[in-house]
C-alpha cells in the first residue's frame, strides 16, 4: 500500500471525525492507535479508547466555556483560603462544598465587614459549580443594576430575566450594602430576588447585617422584608467576623505602619 493511499485514509478519518464534530478524536486518533499498538489491545478496546478520550476532552471543554461565561474577576479557591485567619465555620464550608444547596435551590448569604474574605468564599463555590457543569453568574451589585436599567429602559427586561437571570442555577451577587439603592432600582432588586425564589440559588456577599438593609433599600421597610423573607427562607447564613485580611497583609508588609491589628 503506497504513501498516497495511507495520506488519503488519514484525510478522509479527519473528514469524518469533524463532520461527525469529535474534534478529539481528530486531533489524537494517530497516538491513540500508537498506544493500542503497544499495548496490543482489540479493535474494539481501541474504538473504546477514542471514545473515552473525546468524552473527557467534551467534558474539559464545558468547564472551561461555563467558567468563562461565569464572569469572575479572578479565579478563587478553598485551597488559597487562609481558613487559620478567618472565623468561617470549616464545617459548613465542607457542606457547601457538596453544592447540595444548589440543587435544593437554597441561597448562601456571606455577612461580614470588608476584607473577611465574603468574596473569596462566594467565587470559590462558584468555582466549584462550574467545575460540576453548572451554570453560574457572577456580578457585582452596580453591574447588576445598570444592566437591570439599561434593560428596563430599551424594553427588553423581561427579556434580561429570562436570558441572564433565570438561565444560571446559580447566582453571585457580590458587594451589596456599599451602594444605596433608589426607589425604582430597589424594585428591580427586588424583581431578581423573587424569579430566583425556590427556583434557582442566589449567594449573596453584604457588609451589613440585615436590620441595616432598608437603608440601602430606599428605607422601604415592606420591599425590604420581602427580599429578605425571600432570601433567608431556604438559606444558609455565614456571619463572618474578624479583621480585614488585606489590611492585615498590607500591615504585616509595614505599608501602613502605625495601625493595629
């Protein structure tokens, strides 16, 4: 058999590997037969091989594309976590870490003053969720508004609930509680907390405990018991006490001497 015919076999096998899309296979079917080779195994045991190698080179693609649709401003995980420095309950944090909540449809609401690592927790259970193929939104408090208004404003908000608001099994809301809200972005606050209700997994992060909510809620005390009777409901509360880490770091660096820890 001619080198010519042994060039037309491998075109023709990358022709069907794309038009039957097992772009794997197409990239990796030679090493693969290499290996089979080798090892002496079936023509079945191979097909078998080149099977296995697409699905997981599948798998891997679809963390990485709900990892990047998830919108974090930078990976995090519990293994960068300086779980020595903080006050977090290590046990519930395992819990979490089974994103039981997630397919319960419960929310995770992380409480504490600046720099006790609310948003590291938040992005590393995000984190995990997109390792499981769960889809994932996070945005911060100011991003969610102008993009709520932006929407409202060109008609298209229901159509912003629909395609970003209710198609994520979860979603991170991070940083409420630095921002005071008027009386119409309030309402739309409030509009994304009631989709979500008992349908799909909210966490939150917030610097105030929640008796402070309805001053950043246009100090509407019936909208605010909602959202909160909401959110609490099927819930798990972390009320993260401590210092700020960063200030601690930036102390310890003797950038900001003269303060304590």
């Amino acid at each position: 058999m001619d080198r010519n015919h042994y060039t037309s076999i491998d075109e023709r096998i990358k022709e069907y590997a794309k038009l039957f899309k097992l772009p794997s296979i197409k990239e990796s079917y030679a090493s693969i037969a290499e290996v089979a080779v080798k090892d002496n195994l079936s023509y079945s045991e191979y097909l078998l091989k080149l099977f296995e190698y697409e699905y997981e080179k599948k798998i891997e693609r679809s963390k990485e594309i709900i990892l990047k649709m998830a919108g974090f401003p930078k990976v995090k995980t519990f293994e960068m976590f300086d779980f020595g420095s903080s006050s977090v309950d290590r046990n519930l944090i395992n819990e979490l870490c089974t994103l039981r909540f997630v397919e319960n449809a419960q929310n995770v609401l992380l409480i504490g003053p600046s720099g006790v690592g609310k948003t590291h927790i938040a992005i590393s259970l995000g984190y995990l969720s997109t390792q499981s193929r769960i889809k994932t939104k996070f945005i911060t408090v100011q991003d969610l508004l102008l993009q709520l208004e932006i929407a409202q404003q060109t008609n298209r908000l229901q159509h912003y609930f629909k395609k970003v608001i209710n198609t994520v099994k979860l979603l991170i809301i991070d940083e409420f509680g630095y921002i005071k809200l008027n009386e119409n972005q309030s309402n739309l606050f409030f509009q994304v907390i009631n989709k979500r209700y008992e349908t799909g997994s909210i966490i939150i992060t917030s610097n105030l405990s929640f008796k402070k909510w309805k001053k950043v809620l246009n100090k509407d005390e019936a909208l605010t018991t909602a959202i909160l009777d909401r959110l609490i409901h099927h819930s798990y509360i972390l009320n993260i006490q401590g210092e700020s880490y960063r200030l601690k770091q930036k102390i310890k660096a003797g950038i900001l001497n003269g303060l304590k820890v």
